[in-house]
C-alpha cells in the first residue's frame, strides 16, 4: 500500500525511539516515496547504556537505508536531567498514566520546535506502532506539540493497520536488531523488574537480548 502526506504537506519529520520500532515504518515511507527525515530525541531513556544500543541501533538501519538521522540527543545528561525536573512527580503513576503523556509530549514539543526551524511540514512518531502503547494517547500529545504552529500537522497514521506489529517483529528478526525489554524509563524499568521477580523471572540484563532467526 503506498502512502502519501495528508493535506498537500510534503516534507516529514518522524519521531523515533528505536530501530525495531521504526524499521517497517522507515521502509514503508521510503517505498512510497515520502520525503523524510528521522529525528532521534529520547532523554527518557535509561541508563545510558541502553540509550545507546538502542540510539545506535536505528542509526544503523537508517544508514543501511540512506535516511537521513538527526540524533538531537546530543545534550543528553543535560536533556535528562530536565526529563527528570519536569516528570519526576509522576514517579508512582502506571504505564499510560500522566508520566507517559508528559513524556510524549515533552517529546514531540522539541520535534515540533525542530521541524518548525528546518522547514518541515508534518512530524508524527514511531511510537505508535508498539501494541503496549496507547495510540490515542500518542496521537493527542503529537496534536498538542503542533497546536500552536499554523504551518505544522501531526500526522496520526495508524503504524499497526495491515499487520504493521507483526511485520516489525519480523523485521527485527531479519536485522538482529537490540531487543529492548522495557519501554525506556527508569521508572518502566523499575516496574518491569518488580513484575519479572514477582513473577519467579530473573531481572532484566541490559544489551544482552537481541532479536534472531530462532527467536
């Protein structure tokens, strides 16, 4: 199925977490000819070491490609620290709580200011694919971040229509992309590994799991 920009826009910004994520998104955009570019800002992500495998990851693929992948994450003990400031009163909330929100808005907030200054029409995100994520959610932060900026839209496609999941897992397999076991944060990291030991399972081991064939 080709895809095309809604309303006459033409150049997009597309938010990414991570390669397995984005990949069927990636090739799907460039099969159907869209001018776009990958936009890496995730200061959510803990600790360092898993921010980046995952980062490095998706430069990997975005490469193999040829798609061009701005990794504004450059300040990132900086940006993590505000990450903290502005989030960390929601420490206790659960997974698609207001954490989430304010992590997808704080977000798609510096996506929208980059896509603004870089002449960018559109920005959406590749976190809307995953199954464990609320797409409504994703879909009202995006709209949010662009509310102000006449010339910006939020393009609220829905990655998962025609089995788009499952082909990101195939695809990861394919790749042999990093297989992360925990949305991102430290406080997703925390919950995980409290379910994990509840349930007689060992904790997460960091840069250890990677997706395979046997898989």
């Amino acid at each position: 199925m080709k895809l095309a920009l809604p309303n006459g826009k033409r150049k997009l910004l597309l938010h990414t977490c991570c390669a397995p994520c984005c990949a069927d998104i990636m090739l799907k955009l460039k099969e159907s000819g869209i001018d776009y570019t990958l936009y890496f800002y995730n200061p959510n992500i803990h600790p360092e070491k898993e921010y980046l495998l995952r980062k490095e990851e998706n430069k990997r693929y975005a490469k193999k490609l040829g798609v061009p992948f701005i990794d504004e994450d450059e300040t990132y003990d900086q940006d993590r620290e505000d990450w903290f400031a502005r989030l960390d009163q929601f420490h206790d909330q659960p997974e698609r709580g207001k954490r989430c929100t304010g992590c997808f808005e704080e977000r798609f907030e510096r996506t929208a200011r980059y896509a603004l200054q870089h002449q960018f029409d559109m920005i959406s995100s590749s976190l809307g694919i995953s199954r464990w994520k609320d797409m409504d959610q994703i879909n009202r932060a995006g709209q949010a971040a662009v509310a102000s900026f006449a010339t910006l839209e939020y393009w609220t496609f829905n990655w998962r229509k025609n089995d788009g999941s499952k082909r990101m897992i195939t695809l990861s397999k394919q790749e042999q992309f990093y297989q992360q076991q925990y949305c991102g944060c430290v406080y997703s990291l925390r919950d995980t590994n409290q379910w994990r030991v509840k349930n007689n399972r060992s904790k997460i081991k960091l840069g250890q799991d990677y997706y395979t064939l046997e898989h």
